[in-house]
C-alpha cells in the first residue's frame, strides 16, 4: 500500500523544574538528526531575575499569566524577607498560590493591570510565562535556522512558510491543576486517578487547544502565550481566542507522563513495565502494561534516597504503596489501579537527570531482582530528552494527517 507522507516540524518542549528541553523535530529527517536545546527552565530564569533585583535593590512588579512555581516563588519569598516590595497583577500571582488571600498574607501586593503606569518609574517589570518563543527562536536562528514569525516575536524574522514549515508545538509542563481550596497535591492525583480509571493510555494524558480542562490552568496559560504570539497573524489554523492556534497546532501534556512514554521507546523497554524518571524537582514512577499506565506514585526528588526508590518501585508494583503514605511524607501521592507481582514486570526503565540517585548506590544495598531488570533508559542516544520523544510519539499518534509510515519513526 502506498502512503502520501505528510511533513511538518514539531517543537517539542519540556518544562522542568531545573531545565526546558527543547527538541525542534523535522519529519522529513530522522529523529536523531533532530535540533535540541537544553536550557535553563523559566521558573529559573525568573528567579535570576528577581534575585538580581534584590541585589540592585529593586521592587518588582510581576505580570503576565500562570507559570511554574519552585525557584521563582522563593525568590519571591526571600525578595520580601529583605525588605523590597512585591507588586503582582491578579493573574500572574496564581503562580505564587491558587489563593489569593495566601499570597497577600505572604506581603505581595495585588495589582489591577491598569494600575501599573502609577507604580514608580524604578519598579522592575518581570514578565511571567512558561513559553519564551522570542528567547528560543531567537537561539535558532542565530544558526540558520528559519524558524517563521507571529506578529509577537520580536524579532527581524517576518517570513513567509509552506505548510510544511510552520511550527507545530508538543509542551509538558507539570499542572498541579486549580485547588484554592485544598492541597493541590490533593487535586493533581485526583486528575491522574480519573485518567487511569479511564484506561490510562497515551490519548488520556494530551490537550489540544480548546480540550484543555479549565481547572489546568497553567496548561490553559502557556495555550494562551502561543495563542496571542507565535500564531498571531501566522495564517495558521482555524484560530482560537485573539491568536491562530488550533487543536492541529498545538498539544500539551504534563510531564510525568511525556516522561513515561519517551522512555518505553528505549528498545530495552519491554512491557508490563516500572518508568520512573527522577527528575530535578519530582520523582514519578509508573507502572505500565500494554500501552496504558496502571498505577503511579510522584515525591519529591529530594526525599527519595536510593533504598526509598527500590523500595517505592516494587510496592508499586505489588499495590501495596499507598496515596496517604507517599502524601503524609511530604510527596504528591500514589494511586494504583492495578497490580502485579515484580516477577512480571519484565523491564525497569530509569530516566531523568538525577538517576544517579540510583545509579551511585552501594553495591551492598541493591535488590538483586529489581537490578536484574533495571536499565537507564535513553530513548534515541539522549536520556536528557525523554519527555520530548514522549510529545512527538504523542503528536504524531493523535495528528489525523499523519500516516503509519510518517509515524514509523518514532519508536515503530
């Protein structure tokens, strides 16, 4: 049978605590032949830029929409602690917390967009976004790299693309989701809990364009930065809000999952399988059989030590790690959907930039039947990436245009 191969270019990009990695996919070219990036993540760029405010003893005022906390809320925290003043529009302090009320009593001062031009001349203006097109297009074409333009990129770059030369976009971002009124560790297993009841598979963890759930709302944000950006005036898609983005141009995914599905696509991973991807902020791990993910815990990276992590994998597994266990130590929580005991499980794929937690493990301290299966998943020859292949396998399985052979490959 004969296939028409469509082409287009992807920018996948994962946002991470530590790093944004950035993969710039052309389907015409194999995957390794893929352009990439990784740099510092925007809630770090942010909280350099607040801190250099602190040093110069400026008072700050934060605008734009939703972003990754982390790095950037503390400091926030030790700007006020020194005496400086923190202004904030309404929008851009849900970055800080989903309630209101908690970021004043922190000493933030709530501001209508209309009331900036009455603030002091010497206040700095930082700009909070999880997607900074100008800075990464910006980087691209400095190599030659004709990357097109919206009308807000800020830069000499008003070209004219084909089709097949625009820029699709595939973003993971962690979205703990809206809970102003509880934990938001609370809600964000109570999302992963409904996608897993729901079958778990690839389709369940992706948003395109309007499909985004209103109480994601750092998802529904960083939509709204490209909407009102790179697509504005591009002439592509059907167009959504102010800007050009459709569901054809745009998908999200949160991180942990883009994770999970990245690394299977390392050719030892063979199913039912553990994926845990230690990244800089958060540790998740995921048991997956036959495509779908069964159960799931996520701590926080720093209060996983190397027995904790064994231990955590293969109490995944057998169901008997629990939500209020994983909760009460101060992680996101766990949930488990099915069960299996570790003698099934035929792969155990590690990912994420700090699996040296377990990678530099005693000898002494290791469970031989867990090692026995363990491998350091780097799908296509880059560890630092797997959230990134996750998108594209996900782009490319859910775009309609797409062919089994432009599918092929990505991990087929």
């Amino acid at each position: 049978m004969n296939h028409t191969i469509l082409t287009m270019r992807v920018l996948a990009i994962d946002i991470g605590t530590g790093t944004q990695d950035i993969l710039l996919y052309d389907t015409k070219k194999e995957v390794e032949n893929s352009l990439i990036m990784v740099m510092p993540s925007p809630t770090v760029i942010i909280a350099d830029r607040i801190r250099s405010a602190t040093d110069e003893g400026r008072d700050i005022v934060l605008t734009g929409g939703i972003m990754g906390g982390g790095p950037c809320v503390r400091a926030i925290k030790e700007h006020i602690g020194k005496g400086f003043l923190v202004y904030s529009t309404k929008n851009a302090a849900l970055t800080i917390n989903d309630n209101l009320e908690m970021v004043r009593s922190m000493g933030v001062m709530l501001i209508d967009e209309q009331d900036m031009s009455s603030l002091p001349d010497d206040v700095l203006k930082i700009e909070l976004q999880d997607i900074d097109t100008s800075a990464i297009f910006g980087a691209l074409s400095q190599f030659g790299v004709n990357v097109g333009s919206g009308l807000d990129l800020h830069l000499d770059l008003h070209l004219d693309l084909d089709a097949d030369e625009q820029i699709r976009f595939a973003v993971a971002l962690q979205d703990h989701g809206d809970s102003p009124d509880e934990s938001n560790r609370i809600g964000r297993f109570r999302h992963f809990e409904e996608q897993i009841k729901k079958g778990g598979d690839l389709d369940l963890f992706t948003y395109h364009g309007g499909d985004i759930p209103p109480y994601l709302t750092r998802i529904k944000s960083a939509f709204d930065t490209l909407d009102g950006g790179y697509f504005v005036g591009s002439g592509f898609g059907n167009g959504n809000g102010n800007g050009g983005a459709d569901k054809e141009s745009v998908m999200f995914m949160d991180t942990g999952p883009a994770a999970i599905f990245g690394a299977l696509l390392d050719a030892a991973a063979e199913q039912p399988s553990i994926v845990v991807n230690v990244g800089n902020g958060h540790t998740l791990g995921a048991l997956v059989i036959d495509g779908r993910v069964r159960a799931l815990f996520e701590h926080h990276t720093s209060s996983m030590g190397f027995e904790k992590l064994q231990d955590h994998i293969i109490r995944l597994a057998d169901g008997t790690l629990t939500f209020d266990e994983v909760f009460n130590d101060g992680g996101h929580g766990c949930y488990i959907g099915d069960t299996l005991d570790f003698d099934a499980i035929r792969s155990v794929m590690v990912t994420g930039p700090k699996r040296d937690v377990l990678q530099n493990g005693a000898e002494s301290l290791k469970n031989t039947e867990l090692w026995a299966k363990l491998h350091f998943a780097a799908p296509f020859g880059n560890m630092m990436l797997s959230g990134c292949f996750g998108l594209l396998s996900a782009f490319l399985k859910n775009d309609e245009s797409f062919t089994d052979k432009t599918y092929k490959p990505i991990g087929n």
